[in-house]
C-alpha cells in the first residue's frame, strides 16, 4: 500500500511537473537575445505547406522550444558548475585550453555543403564581371592555436579548410587566406582570449593586408592613438563555456590622428548615427557590440576625405561579425561603404548593386561561418 501511494505521489509529481513547465514556456516572455549566449534566439516558427514538408517547421519549433525553455539560462549555468567541478575542460563546445584561452570546438566540415558555398560566391562573381570582388577568410583562434587545446581534445586543421576553399573559389576573385598574414604575428595579441573575434590589432593586421592587395597605402600604427575602452571584456567564448576563474580581454580602439567625419546610416533602425562606437555596450556583456553598434542587415559609412585620401570611392562589405572591427580602418580610404550581413539581408544583392553602383565588393568571414552559414545560397537570389 505504502509502494503504491510512493509510485502514485511520484507519477502525480512528474505530471504536474511537465503541466508547471508548459504552463511556464507559453506565460514567460520569449526573447529575441540571449545575453548569456551571446546569440538571437530561435522565433516561433510558421506553418507553411512548404515548410512543414521539408521539414523546416519542425526543425525550427524543436528549436524554439530548446531556446526558449523555462529558465534555460539558470540549468546552463548548473550544467557548467557540475561539468566544471568534475575538472572537465569542455562545456557547451567550448575548450578551456592553454595561457588562458577558451576555443570552440572545430571538427571536419561537410565539404560538399562548403562546395556548394563557394560555387554560389563563384556564380555571384560572373554574373557581376564588371566588379571587383575579393575574399577575405580569417581563421578562429582555434585554428591559429591548435596546440594550446586540452590533451586529446579532437581538432580539425582549419588551414586544410582555407586551402580547400582557395583552389576552388574563381580566378577572378582575389582570395585572401588569413593564415598568411597573421600566422608571422600569433605570438601577439590577435585573438581575444575569451571571445571569438580577432583583436582590433588582429582586424589591423587585416586591413594592411586587404589595403596592400587593393595598392592602398595602409596607415602605420603610429598614424593611431591607440585607447583602451575595456578592461572587463568577457565574450562569447566565456558566457557559452561558463568557465570560471577567467581573466577579462582588453578592447582597444584606434582612432586616428587626423580623424576624418563619419556619419553611419543604419537601415534596420533608419536612424542615422555620428559615431562607428557605441560606448553604451561597453557597460554590457556583449561589448565587441561597441564596433558599429553590434549586428544590422545593412549600413552605410560616409566618410569626409579630402580628395588626396580617397583610394575608393564606393565599396561593398559582405561580412559577418569580424569586420566590425576592420570597418573603421577601411573609412581612412573609402568615402562610402556599405555593409550588408548576408545573415540577415533578405533583398536582392544584385539590385543593391545596380542602385548603388557598386564596383568593389569585400568579402569578409571567419572560418567557422563559411562552413556552416546557409546564407551564402541567397547571393543568387
């Protein structure tokens, strides 16, 4: 009898349990940023034919459903303090390696979707053959510091990737493989410890070499006050492994001497702003958000540049998150740059073009997006 009621309180209490967390998932608010992960979150998912027959619709509402479980953020945090108390060195995909460094996991890539990536870059670039078009591809600091992972932590060689990628990408694109111009500095600080973007001197190291490809003359260090904006940075690397005991990354900011006018016009927002720094991230977690305002769909940079700075008149930046930091270098010779994050851009690309005359076209991605990121399919669009 006393077995019974056991069995009965413990059927009754798994059931209220799941009636309390449904109960919860449709009364708690849904973000749309999830300032632990450092990521947006998945949105409620629409049921369409096309999308409940590929799949998709279901996909998506798992994904909803995973992203938007009754304080997630809370039973990360327990998951990591467990995981970290049995001296485990990997948490959320992240490694907590050598000198301080947190890296995310890399392993070999599906090379027939990356194929299928760059023959949609190549198809862009014929069907524009009046544009210049360069491609630039950075690795992740997993990929320049493979040996200051974890002992027997599984790794794969992203400079196989970038090799890969450059024997297939078109001659007509100038690609750019950004083991060749960091590698020589890796001794230095060109990563954030903690996070998953390049340095503003690692972004430095990229400018000089994109202006060096292009026949600019790049400015020289010292053509910069060199200001420390952060000392308590602790990026994406940090909020998804949730190691503790971390020292926080510096963020600098180069600005330079002769300091030329930039208005950025944010289409998301139509809001026009005077500044490429929004110091109000400074004060919060995402702080590489300080560059540009953290992401957008589209932004224009207009520069004022007397006639002997300009190098180029317009340029076009396809890009994820690294080039935030490069963008800044790139206003000392472009008078208008547009920024397009093909993540969240839903227009045709071609037509922008067209409107805009563009004949000069960046591409600017890290590895690890190039091998994952669907979007690159919208180019043909």
């Amino acid at each position: 009898m006393v077995k019974q009621k056991a069995e009965r309180l413990l059927v009754f209490g798994f059931v209220g349990m799941l009636f309390l967390i449904t109960l919860l998932f449709f009364v708690l608010p849904h973000p749309r940023f999830s300032e632990l992960e450092n990521r947006y979150l998945q949105s409620a998912p629409r049921l369409t034919w096309d999308n409940l027959m590929s799949k998709k619709y279901a996909e998506d509402a798992e994904s909803f459903i995973t992203d938007h479980f009754p304080f997630r953020d809370k039973w990360l945090w327990i998951k990591s303090a467990s995981e970290q108390s049995r001296l485990q060195q990997e948490n959320n995909e992240i490694y907590k390696g050598k000198d301080g460094y947190l890296f995310e996991k890399f392993l070999e890539p599906d090379y027939m979707k990356v194929m299928q990536y760059i023959e949609s870059v190549n198809q862009f670039s014929s069907d524009h053959p009046e544009v210049n078009m360069t491609f630039m591809l950075a690795p992740t600091s997993v990929g320049l510091y493979p040996e200051r992972l974890p002992a027997f932590a599984p790794s794969y060689s992203q400079k196989k990737v970038h090799q890969f990628v450059g024997n297939h990408m078109q001659n007509k694109l100038t690609f750019i493989n950004g083991f060749d111009f960091l590698s020589s500095h890796a001794s230095e600080s060109i990563y954030y410890r903690t996070d998953h973007h390049w340095t503003t001197y690692g972004a430095y190291l990229a400018y000089v070499a994109y202006a060096e490809e292009k026949g600019w003359h790049p400015l020289d260090q010292k053509g910069f006050s060199i200001q420390t904006v952060s000392n308590s940075f602790l990026g994406s690397y940090h909020t998804r492994g949730q190691f503790n005991r971390l020292s926080p990354d510096t963020i600098e900011a180069y600005i330079p001497h002769n300091n030329p006018t930039t208005e950025v016009y944010v289409a998301d927002t139509n809001k026009t702003l005077t500044s490429m720094y929004d110091t109000s991230y400074l004060t919060k977690k995402d702080k590489y958000a300080y560059f540009l305002g953290g992401v957008h769909a589209l932004m224009t940079l207009t520069t004022e540049l007397e006639a002997q700075q300009i190098s180029q008149e317009k340029l076009l930046v396809l890009k994820d998150s690294y080039a935030h930091s490069l963008i800044p270098f790139l206003i000392n010779h472009v008078s208008e740059i547009h920024v397009i994050d093909i993540r969240y851009y839903n227009g045709s690309i071609s037509e922008y073009m067209s409107m805009n005359g563009i004949a000069d076209v960046l591409f600017l991605f890290n590895t690890s997006t190039l091998v994952e990121e669907t979007a690159f399919m919208k180019l043909n669009n």
